[in-house]
C-alpha cells in the first residue's frame, strides 16, 4: 500500500527534529565543560578589569566593574545545573536516536513506527516540560531563554502527536496472510 501524505511529512520533520535533538543533547552533554569555561572568564574579567582599575586609577571605570558583577549574577549557575544537563543530555540523545528510527519507521510504513513514535514524541515532550522547569529554578536570566525553545519543543511535539493520532493508519496494518489459502491447497 502506498505510504500516506502524514506518514512522509511527520516522517521528514521528526527527522530534522530528531537531528537538532541529537545535537542540543551532545551540547547538554558538554555543559559542566562549557559551564567551568564560563567561570574561568568571568574570574580573569574581573581580574583584568581590577587590574586596570588600579593602574588608571580613573573613576570612569567604575560602571566596568558593575558590568562584571553583573554578568557573573547572569551567569551563575547552581552545582546541580551541569549534573542535570548531563542526565538529561545522556537521556535525551539516547530518545533522539529512538525518535529518528521511528520517524524513518514512519517512511517505510512499518506498523511498529507508529507505537515507537508514540512513545519517543512523549518523552521528547516529557525532556523539554523537565527542562524548562530547571531553568526555571536554575535562577540565571541566561537560562531565561530556554524557557521559549522548550515551549516551542512542546507544541511542536504535540502537533505531530495530534497528526498521527488522528490520521488514518490502514497503511501500517500488516497485510493478512491466510494459512493454507494459497493455489493447490
């Protein structure tokens, strides 16, 4: 039977989705990484700036020293920040990969692409609901922004969980074989 017009068009998406989950989890991956680096140039900013605050000895200086305080605020992250994003970075590749079998399941009509797809947009959904809360308590305005990406993550998911759910699926039935029914028999 041949493949429906949802079944190619939620397979190419989830695809592309699937790949920028890959890539957005290696990065969480990365972050206690990214997270020390950040540490490490706020601590030499602010260095650098006092340095040069106290060989100028120039009053005009001063709004340079609130800028790095107030960078520092933006950008301190509690302890558990690079743990969670590690967990859920490990979690979210391994759901990516699913995600993208599943969509390609999806391409080739096979009945186990739709249950997989099923189960792989929800935790994709699950994964961005559990990281917009942590940045929510993480406290950084830098993390402010995820928040929209995440919302994004969830509409998106649930259009396409919405598309299969109520899309006809009588391509991805598997095709009757009757026992015995064939000529001599």
């Amino acid at each position: 039977m041949k493949r429906p017009t949802w079944a190619t068009a939620v397979g190419i998406i989830g695809i592309i989705l699937g790949c920028m989950s890959v890539l957005g989890s290696c990065q969480s991956l990365m972050a206690p990484r990214i997270i020390a680096f950040q540490r490490e140039m706020m601590s030499t900013m602010e260095v650098a700036v006092e340095r040069e605050m106290q060989r100028s000895n120039a009053p005009q200086q001063v709004p340079a020293r609130e800028m790095v305080t107030m960078m520092r605020q933006m950008m301190d992250m509690p302890d558990w920040w690079g743990t969670w994003n590690v967990v859920t970075g490990g979690i979210g590749l391994i759901v990516a990969v699913v995600y993208i079998t599943a969509c390609v399941r999806l391409l080739q009509v096979a009945p186990s692409g739709i249950s997989l797809f099923y189960d792989c947009a929800g935790a994709r959904i699950l994964l961005s609901i559990a990281n917009g809360g942590a940045a929510l308590f993480a406290a950084p305005v830098v993390l402010w922004g995820v928040i929209p990406a995440m919302g994004f993550s969830v509409a998106v998911h649930a259009v396409l969980l919405l598309v299969v759910a109520t899309a006809d699926k009588t391509a991805f039935r598997p095709a009757a074989t009757t026992a015995g029914a064939g000529p001599g028999a």
